[in-house]
C-alpha cells in the first residue's frame, strides 16, 4: 500500500464497528457496570468500557491488518515522507512530547 489515504476507508469502518459495539454495550450494562475500573497501570485507569472497544480494536487487528503486515513484511507499507514534515508530528521538545495540545 503505497498511499496512506487508502487507510481512510478502513479506519472508517474501524470506527463504525467500535461505535455500535460500544453503545450496544452500554444498552446492555449500567453506567455503574461501564464506569467500573477494571485495571491501573502505571497511572492509566482502564474502565469496563474500555475493554469493550479494546476487544474489537484487537480482533480487527488481528483479521484485517496482521494478514497484510505479513503479506508485506520487509517492505515499506506507507509512504508518507519524513516523518518530521508530515503536518501531525508535533514539535520536538526536550524532555518529551507538549504537553496541554500545545
């Protein structure tokens, strides 16, 4: 895959799908059962609700992307230059990424 605007399609479909397995689960529990912390890591908070969209993240992954990772292992899958010019990187900044969106 030589143009990263191919992903658009399938990060779409991505979303759609954690979208509606997300609010099925939520007609399903109550706030109480998807507010539930199910983990701490390192000071992340992982919720019940996490989890759901987590589980979908990770079986897309598994049928969708690692079939084609395989098909082009040891090629270079996107070209999108530099990865300095492309306009999402942020800034360089001693100690680490900004913090704040800035």
């Amino acid at each position: 895959m030589s143009d990263i605007r191919k992903l658009l399609g399938p990060v779409r479909k991505l979303h759609e799908k954690i979208r509606a397995t997300v609010i099925e689960a939520c007609e399903r529990a109550t706030l109480g059962e998807m507010a539930k912390v199910v983990s701490e890591q390192e000071g992340d908070t992982i919720f019940a609700l996490d989890r759901v969209s987590e589980e979908v993240l990770v079986d897309y992954f598994e049928r969708e992307v690692a079939p084609l990772a395989r098909q082009h292992r040891g090629a270079q899958m996107f070209s999108v230059g530099p990865l300095e010019d492309h306009p999402a990187t942020p800034p360089a900044v001693e100690g680490g990424l900004p913090m704040g969106g800035h």
